[in-house]
C-alpha cells in the first residue's frame, strides 16, 4: 500500500514542477536567443533499514537544450546572431563574465555596447567604446567598425572585436539571470572560429506546438497520480473495515 503512495506522491510533485518547467518554456517562446529546458526524472529505492521495496521519483536533472532557434532578419545594424555554435560574453556587474545568443545590441549613454538587458558587451580587450556620431558595422568575425557620419565618406575605422566564444554545452550551466556561466567560475578564451550575421536575431528554440502537446500530456499524469494516491487511501480505509470486523 505504502509503495503505491510513495510512487504517486513523488510522481506527481515532480510532473507538477515539469509542469512549471514547460510553461516557463511556453512563455519565453519570443524571447530572442532563449533556450528551452527539460526535465529528467529517475526511480530511487527509499533508504532504510527495511527491505528496498519502495521507490519514489526524483528529478534528477534539468537539461538545457542548445539547438540554435530560427534566424529572423531585421536590417539592423546592431542586431547580431550567432551562426553554427558560439556565444557572446558579456560583463556582470560583479565584474564576471556571462554569456548570452541574445543579439539585440545598443549604445548606452557612455558609449559602450551593451545588451537590451544592460550587460556590457566583451570585446577581446575588454568593453567595446562606440564615438558618438558614428554609423555601427559589425563583420561575421565579430570585428565592430564605426563610419563617421562627418568628414571623409565611407572611412571605416575599426573599433573592437566583439569577444565570441565556444565552450562545450556540457561546461556551461545556467544561472537564474538566464546567463549561462562556466561552472569552472573562470572566463572562457575566445574562439576565432566563432562567426555571426549582422542585422539577424536568434530567436527562441522552444517548439510552441511540442510544448503545448507535453503541457497537455503532464496535466493528464498529474490527474492519474492523484487518482492513484485517493484509489491508495480508498484501499486503506477498506482494509481498516476488514481488520475492524475481523476484531
């Protein structure tokens, strides 16, 4: 009888917190450069020193999915996506290094390229500085050129390289910001190899349709492991009657 609760209690906490999980995806399926997550459940034998003839569920992992979203082109300048594998960094305010596919880049007041979130850009040498009165190119190298809207036409004049990186996805791991981070702590090296289109965003790799489908076919287990724990407790009160009458 125990088994059978055990089972379903943990069953349906866990299939409530993927449920949380696929609605979160759901909800960030227009957010540029967005990764959607997964969760992974496993059986545990309860620990004792009784017989192992209980298991519940644990959520042994939430897995981040990296496929690359859809490229949607917007003409702008300061829009940048990442082609193939890669990551820009950018700069926390504690000084440490985050990265991010979110593109949609902008000047703040002091001159520094920054993101819509306000995290400043890495160059290879360390934030990028954008003169004012001053067109932006970004080239697939990640190399920022300024051309003056004054004085000599078409001068280009290089400014920095945007600082692209490629670690493996099993090294990076995401912090509750939506950054992701190396779980060594230190900052990744630069990678040549990294490229990235100009005036194209990433957008969103959450599959609205599958989403939707999974949040449905959750609801409906979260329903049986609640039909099974009240089919547990139907069965204990009617074992109570028969221990009763047997009495």
């Amino acid at each position: 009888m125990d088994r059978l609760i055990y089972t379903a209690m943990t069953g349906a906490k866990h299939v409530f917190m993927q449920q949380a999980g696929t609605a979160n995806n759901l909800a960030n399926a227009s957010t540029i450069g967005f990764k959607a997550q997964e969760h992974r459940f496993r059986a545990v034998e309860v620990q004792g020193n009784t017989m192992p003839t209980r298991a519940f569920v644990v959520d042994a992992s939430v897995a981040d999915v990296f496929d690359a979203g859809p490229l949607m082109f917007t003409g702008r300048s300061l829009d940048v996506a990442v082609q193939g594998s890669g990551w820009l960094a950018v700069r926390l305010p504690d000084g440490s290094e985050a990265y991010t596919r979110a593109g949609s880049l902008d000047v703040n007041v002091n001159g520094e390229l920054q993101t819509k979130s306000g995290h400043t850009v890495m160059g290879d040498g360390g934030p990028i500085a954008i003169p004012p009165d001053n067109n932006i190119e970004i080239a697939p190298d990640g190399t920022v050129s300024i051309i003056s809207t004054f004085g000599t036409p078409n001068n280009v004049n290089p400014v920095g390289r945007l600082k692209l990186v490629n670690p493996g996805d099993g090294e990076l791991v995401r912090g509750d910001d939506g950054l992701f981070r190396l779980r060594s702590g230190q900052p990744a090296p630069a990678d040549e190899n990294v490229r990235v289109a100009s005036g194209t965003l990433e957008g969103s790799n959450v599959n609205v349709t599958d989403a939707m489908v999974n949040l449905i076919s959750l609801s409906r287990q979260f329903e049986l492991q609640i039909k099974m724990m009240q089919t547990a407790d139907q069965n204990a009160q009617r074992a109570d009657q028969l221990l009763s009458l047997s009495a």
